[in-house]
C-alpha cells in the first residue's frame, strides 16, 4: 500500500470532535467538523473508510479499518479511526487495546489519551480517573474531558477539583445546562450555597423556561434563609409553569419569616395536589405540621398516621412530630419517638427531646377540672410526674443554659401553651439549681392535690353535717 501522510481527523477542534461522540455529553459539540482527507494517493479502501466516518455509518467504518490495520497494524490514522468507531459503537472493550496501542505509536498523544480516558471511564478501570488527568492536561479545550474528569472526580469524593474541571468546561460552554447544574451541587456539596444560588440564578437568566432551576434556586434561598428571594422565586415560577409543585418553597419561607397564617393558607391550597405527588407528600406532611404547631393547632390525626411512614421528618424534626402527638394526647407515641432522638448523639436534638419530655410529663399532670373527681390522682403520682419533668429539664440544662433553651423554643416556633409551661418550669428548676427548695414549685394547670383533699374531705363533711341537721328538724 501506497505511504500517505497522517490523517488529522482533528482540527482545532479537538478529539471531541474528531470522534464525533454523540452518546457522551460534550462529545457531540459541532458534528459537522469532518475528518480531513489524508492525500491524493489514497487507496480506494481508505477513502470509502473515511467516507463512512464522516456519514457516522460506524459499523462500516470498523469494518474497512480493521480490515486495513491487519495490512498496516501501526498506521495511526487508521488506528483512530478504528478506536472511533468502536468507542461510537459502545464497544468499549475492543477500542481500549487499540488506544493503548497508539499510545505505544505516540506516547503522550492528547487524542489518544482523551479516547483511553473515556473506554476506561465506561469499563470503570480502577486507573480511569488517572488516565483522565493526563488526558485533560494535554487537552485543555475539549470541554467532555473536563465533564468525564469532573464525573470521575466526583465519584471519588474529590469536590473541590472536580469543581475546578467543570469551572473548565464552564468556560468553553456557558451555555451547557448540565455543567451549570453539576457545579451548583458541587458548590453546595463544599459548603457554598449563596455560590450555588448565583449559580442557579445565572442558569435562570440563560434557561428561563426550565422549572426545576426555580425549585433549586428557591431551594438555596431557604438554606441560605433569604426568604423574601424565595417567595419571589415561587412566584415568578408559578406564574410561568402553574404548577402547585413549585408553592411548597414559598410556604417554607413564609414559616421563616414567621407568617404562619400566610403558609397555612399556602400549604391549604396546594394539599390536594401535593399528597398525590409521592416525591413531595413527606416533606408536605412535616412542613405543614410545623406550620400547624407554630399557630398552636392540633394537627390532622391522619397526618401523624402519615409521618410514621415516612422518612422526611427525621432528625431534629422528629422533635415537631413528637409535638403533634403531644397536643393531640398520644403521650406513648410522642414519648417513643422521643427515645429514637435520644439515642443520636446531636446535642441540640437530645436537648429538645429533653424539653418535650418536660411538656410530656407537664401535659400528664392533673388539670384543675380533675381535681375533685372520683379518679382523682395521689400525690405520689404529681410527684413522680414532677421530678419526670425536672429530670428531663435539667438533662437538656447540662447541654445549654436556661436562657438559650428560651432562645432555642422561641427560634423553633413551638406552641404558645408549651412554651409557656416550659418557661414556668424552667424558672423552678433554675432556682432549683441554685439550692431552692422544691416546695415552691408551681403545679400546672391545678392546685395541690393535699388541699383538693382537704375540700373534698370538707365538703363531706358539711354535706353530712347539713343532712343531719335538716333529719333533725324534721324530728317531732
């Protein structure tokens, strides 16, 4: 076969284009840069090779060249074409050898190194991840590198270079929804949410027509507590796509704000289309829950049912489900959900757990209306209540003064008669920390169950006293 001058099937525009990837993400930036002819002297093999490279008739294309490579087994111009159509193929298997094989012929070779890269990276090769640097540093413009060495970093919990790869690919694709998105997560993931709200906002600007970038710019706005942008995000993509889906944002960020009757009626309004949706339901169930404890209301039974199966309202919002079961009397479920909490190792959750329990056993105390029936409580049993509570105050003392636990049920927006009763309590034991005597504890909701004795026992007794008095007048 006649000699002829390497093929360049890559241009300026790099392996990405010369391979023509259009499965892979990047790979496909501009399909109508072609693979340039090699010479005048070309056989006919060879051109028909070409030829069904540049029509993307892949099969063909393996075919002819690796019926030329058994002829000329190091032509490289071949060998691309070949490793190309194979990758293009998904038949990454076979192409990994004939990568390699080129980097032999040409060590070092960017294109080469950048089509190794990504067989490794679909094999899962424990070596991809370094094949992929070497490749990206000899090819700093193909943008799917930079994406395929970001995917990769990733993976192997390398945050902050592969941010750096995907900054890369940022730049020579501003418009690439993906690569936006992959960096607001990894902004996020390192701890930088205001960066991924930028972020997300300036993929809004560029792609204002796709709603799941207002859900994540809202979702930022939360966690990063700018409420009033939150609210202006659900509006503006509410008024674009009228999807109920996006007003659970806006509801959260009017509990933030402490407008709970404004998220009420947000949370009432979009409740039937949310408990049909079973990627939103959970979050909606403990949310609106909150919002029903911060106006003091006893929340919808089948609601609590609910949140029992679900894993939304975990960690420090088991606290608020303890909460519903509390004001709606369930005292042993609120109380087992409270011991799940204990077991964790937060410090700020078991000190909440610790303040429900007081509310717990305040809530078991007798109420004044109790007092002076025929089931009336022994004192032993106010007693033992009494010194639950205590125990369960002072539990969440030793984590935080008294003063930031006042902070922490106002912050947290617990119901007015619970905070109530623990400000009450937390006076008693504060002095009670001090040396005070219990004596002087007030009792919740009643008066002392020895003085309701003593007017029952009274009141017997002037009742007996009078109907003797009356039988003996009665008397002739």
């Amino acid at each position: 076969m006649k000699k002829h001058r390497l093929l360049k099937f890559c241009d300026a525009g790099g392996f990405a284009l010369c391979l023509c990837l259009l499965s892979a993400p990047g790979f496909a930036q501009n399909a109508d840069h072609q693979v340039a002819s090699a010479s005048q002297e070309m056989t006919a093999q060879e051109t028909a090779m070409i030829d069904a490279y540049n029509q993307k008739n892949w099969r063909s294309a393996v075919n002819l060249a690796e019926r030329l490579s058994k002829q000329s087994p190091d032509s490289v111009a071949i060998l691309r074409v070949l490793g190309a159509s194979q990758t293009q193929l998904g038949r990454y298997a076979e192409a990994e050898p004939v990568f390699k094989h080129l980097l032999r012929l040409v060590p070092q070779d960017p294109e080469s190194l950048a089509g190794l890269c990504l067989v490794k990276k679909e094999l899962e090769r424990d070596d991809a991840l370094e094949t992929c640097l070497a490749a990206v540093k000899h090819n700093t413009s193909i943008l799917a590198l930079h994406q395929i060495t970001a995917k990769l970093l990733t993976k192997a919990g390398r945050n902050a270079e592969a941010r750096e790869q995907y900054l890369h690919a940022h730049r020579l694709s501003p418009e690439n929804l993906a690569i936006l998105t992959a960096l607001t997560s990894l902004d996020a993931e390192l701890g930088d949410e205001q960066k991924a709200l930028e972020r997300t906002r300036e993929a809004i600007a560029r792609h204002p027509n796709v709603e799941i970038l207002y859900l994540n710019a809202i979702s930022w706005s939360l966690n990063t507590r700018q409420y009033e942008l939150a609210i202006q995000l659900a509006d503006e993509g509410f008024s674009k796509f009228h999807h109920k889906t996006i007003l659970p944002g806006k509801a959260r960020a009017l509990y933030g704000l402490q407008k709970f009757e404004e998220a009420r009626l947000v949370w009432n309004d979009i409740r039937p289309e949310i408990l049909k949706n079973e990627m939103l339901k959970d979050t909606f169930l403990c949310e609106s829950l909150k919002t029903d404890l911060a106006l003091d209301r006893i929340p919808l039974a089948e609601d609590l049912v609910n949140l029992k199966k679900t894993k939304a309202c975990q960690g420090p919002n088991q606290i608020y489900v303890s909460l519903g079961h509390l004001l709606c009397g369930q005292y042993d479920a609120a109380r087992d959900i409270l011991n799940r909490v204990w077991m964790q190792s937060d410090k700020t959750q078991s000190a909440m757990a610790s303040l429900v329990a007081t509310a717990i056993a305040l809530k078991k105390m007798p109420r004044p209306e109790n007092i002076l029936t025929q089931d009336i409580l022994r004192s032993d049993d106010v007693k033992t209540l009494r010194q639950e509570a205590k125990f369960h105050w002072l539990n969440a003392l030793q984590a935080f003064s008294q003063e930031e636990l006042m902070a922490m049920t106002a912050r947290d927006h617990w119901p007015e008669s619970i905070r109530q009763e623990l400000q009450v309590f937390g006076s008693f034991v504060a002095q009670t920390k001090q040396g005070s005597s219990c004596a002087g504890m007030p009792l919740h909701r009643s008066s002392h169950p020895t003085l309701a004795l003593f007017v029952v026992m009274l009141g017997l007794l002037v009742s007996l006293f009078a109907r003797r008095w009356r039988a003996g007048k009665r008397q002739p």
